[in-house]
C-alpha cells in the first residue's frame, strides 16, 4: 500500500500539471486516506456497478481536497484511464470539484459542511433496512466550523449509528489561514467524546495504520458512532505548500512539481 500511496502521489501531481487550477494542497493532505480506504480491504465495492445497494457508501465532503481520488477510481476500473488525461477540459466529467456524474462518487461536493450530515441519512437508512454496509465520511478539520456538522454530531449519537465513520483529514489549514487561528477546535476529539462517539486517532501519512484502525473502526459495533482523526501535512510532498497557511489557495510550483516527477512515467 505504500508503493500504491506513492504511485497516487505522483499520479496527482501529474494531474495539477494537467489542470494546475485544481486545489492540489488540500489533496496532497488526504493520499493515504483514500488509499487505505480503497486498497486496504475497508471498503466495499463494486466498480461495475458503483451504485450496488451492498456496497459501503464513502462520502467525501471536502470534494475540493479529492483530486488524488481520480487516479485511484481509474485504477479500479470505475471509468477509463483515458478520462484522466481530460481533466478539466469541456468534454470531461472530472472537474476541478468532483461531481456525482463521475462513477464511484456519492454525493454533491462543492458546499462544505453537509457531508457528515448526508451520511447520518444513509447510515440510519441502512440500519432501518436491516443492513450490514458501512458509511465512511472524508471531512477537513476546517468544515467543522460549520455548524450543521453539530447537529449531524448529535443526531447520529442519539440515533446510535454504530455504522458511521467519519475520517478527519486534520492538516490543520483552512482557506483562510491555520484552523486554530480562524476558529480553535481546542481538543475537538474530546468534543466528539461529549457527544457520545468512539474516537481514534492516526499519523494520517501512515498507510497501513490507517487500513488497520478504519478496518477496526468498520468492525466495531456497539451503539456509538465513530471519528477517526488523521493528524496529516497540508501540501505533503511539495514545499512550497507544506505547512503554508494560504496552501489552500496556493497553487503548487510547477518547476518544483517537474523535478519532483522528473522522468517519472505511469506504470
């Protein structure tokens, strides 16, 4: 996995070169994240038949910060590799914020803030048809701002939605600058504990961590629902975004993004 993690890296960076209009920063931040999520055996899936009512439903609110999602969806099989050298372009469905037109997304992601509150609907659909799939939710630590994931917060502890997981890409940078400046979380894992969830935490670059504990997360049963909080860098890989607190809207250097690829070539 961590070969593949490194493979969607470079993959990505091949992407912004393509369409350097894309928010490369908060993408680079959630690599392993989906990695685990979609090559370590926590998901369930079917790329044939993406919408498949046995499948585990992964919603990816900060869709802005999923652009290393495309390469990994092409290697699966949900659409043609082809698609991925279109990006951006007028005959594409891969956009510089990911639609659900594009096979293996969920949901509408260009609003930040709902994604907790939509998986809430499917997880406690799911649970009132008897259903044993899982939700995952991929948020940034700067969505928590917004106070509708509150009230998803609450409604899913009340409701026991033992089936949600939400994944924090904690990189600790929002648009406007770092998160604790804008708005201090001041300890939002203790925060989620108030509210009655199960709370597990990650160095987020750590592939088969990750795997692990999500698989652990995924299997775990027992009325609450679950965070997992994924300490990650903003712009990992890239320096002249790394830790940058306008990395959000940075876009990367694109000499340094060369020599970082160099003479790399897809295999």
């Amino acid at each position: 996995m961590r070969q593949k993690a490194d493979w969607v890296r470079r993959k990505l960076l091949w992407l912004n070169q393509l369409a350097p209009e894309t928010r490369v920063a908060s993408s680079l931040s959630a690599v392993e994240i989906f990695t685990a999520l979609y090559y370590g055996d926590v998901l369930c899936f079917d790329a044939n038949n993406p919408l498949s009512d046995e499948r585990d439903r992964c919603i990816i609110s900060k869709g802005h910060g999923s652009i290393c999602m495309y390469p990994i969806l092409a290697d699966l099989g949900f659409f043609a590799k082809e698609e991925l050298t279109k990006i951006c372009q007028e005959d594409s469905f891969l956009g510089g914020i990911p639609d659900p037109v594009i096979p293996g997304y969920e949901t509408m992601n260009g609003s930040l803030g709902h994604g907790i509150g939509v998986a809430c609907g499917m997880a406690l659909a799911l649970k009132k048809r008897g259903s044993h799939r899982s939700v995952f939710v991929v948020c940034g630590d700067g969505e928590l701002h917004e106070g509708s994931n509150w009230e998803a917060i609450m409604f899913a502890s009340h409701h026991e939605l033992d089936n949600l997981n939400v994944i924090i890409d904690n990189n600790s940078i929002c648009m406007l600058g770092y998160t604790d400046d804008v708005l201090s979380h001041d300890g939002f894992s203790e925060r989620f504990r108030a509210f009655g969830w199960s709370v597990y935490g990650v160095n987020g670059h750590d592939v088969d961590q990750l795997a692990t504990t999500l698989s652990r997360m995924k299997q775990s049963k027992g009325a609450k629902p679950k965070l997992l909080v994924a300490d990650t860098v903003k712009g990992r890989g890239v320096s002249n975004l790394e830790n940058q607190p306008l990395s959000h809207v940075f876009a990367a250097d694109q000499n340094e993004v060369s020599e970082l690829l160099g003479g790399w070539e897809d295999d």
